[in-house]
C-alpha cells in the first residue's frame, strides 16, 4: 500500500512538472532557501551536497529530520536554471530519476511542484525542514543559503543562467 502511494506521488509529480505554467522573464539567478526555524543546520551548502539532495541522495539533515523537498515547475525560468545548473538533466531525466527513485524504495517521496513564488515561500515557511528555491528574493521568514560560501548576488555564485 505505502509502495502504491509513492508511486502515486511520482507520477503526480511528473504530471505536474507537465503542467506548471511558463515565465515569460528571463532568470538569471535562482537562490536556494530553508525555513528561519530550521536554524540548527548550515546556511551554507556545497553545489555538489545541493544537488545530491535535491536527487535525494542525501534525505536527512544533520540533525536526522527528513528533508522535504519543493521546486519550481521546470518550464518556469526558474525550473529551467535549476535544471541546467545545478542538477544537469532534462526535466523528463529528473522526473523519471524520481519515477525511479520512488518505485525502488531509494526516496520516501518526490518534490513537491510549486506553481508560483508566493506559494513556493509559504510552504518552505511553513515546514522547518524543507527546503526549495525561486528567482525572486523570498520572505524575511526564510534563510538564502549561499553555495560553496557565495551568495546569489556573488557574480561566481553556481546557479546562475549562462
């Protein structure tokens, strides 16, 4: 039954990577966030441990809470620089990934799709051990992680467009 429902998840998830709706502005930094009451965990990340986790290969924080996962629709801009950036797979590879993950019992369950900023903000806000990302700068309520010590306004930072 638990199998069943992750493999439901999954495919909620591919389907709703097919459904987000495209940004017409162009991205050129995507930044990272957690929730402000997940202050026991770094505010800083490497881009390999980022993209491990955003691929599920890392699944707990340090301190051992389960990391619940948000992203962007893959056909925003933001999507996209993720997408190119960090995880460097198309969105059908990074869905199936997940497709993959969830049926082999790898990962408990696939990111979850927010389809706009707003609602990207709130959910990370609301679950201290989530984390999720956005081009737009997020509520005062959320900590920007910078990555390999680079914060996104830093012209090295690793996830920008090309």
């Amino acid at each position: 039954m638990n199998a069943r429902r992750s493999t439901v998840a999954a495919i909620l998830f591919l389907v709703a990577i097919a459904a987000g709706a495209a940004e017409p502005s162009p991205v050129t930094t995507v930044s990272f966030f957690v929730s402000a009451r997940g202050m026991d965990r770094s505010r800083n990340l490497s881009e390999g441990d980022l993209r491990r986790i955003f691929l599920g290969e890392i699944s707990r924080w340090p301190n051992g809470h389960r990391i619940v996962l948000y992203v962007r629709p893959f056909d925003s801009a933001a999507g996209r620089v993720f997408l190119d950036r960090l995880i460097r797979m198309s969105d059908i590879d990074y869905a199936q990934w997940w497709l993959g993950a969830v049926f082999r019992g790898r990962a408990a369950a696939a990111p979850r799709v927010m389809a706009t900023p707003d609602s990207m903000s709130k959910a990370v806000a609301a679950n201290a051990d989530a984390i999720g990302f956005d081009s737009q700068t997020p509520d005062a309520e959320l900590l920007v992680l910078t990555i390999d010590g680079r914060a996104p306004s830093d012209p090295r930072y690793a996830i920008r467009a090309r």
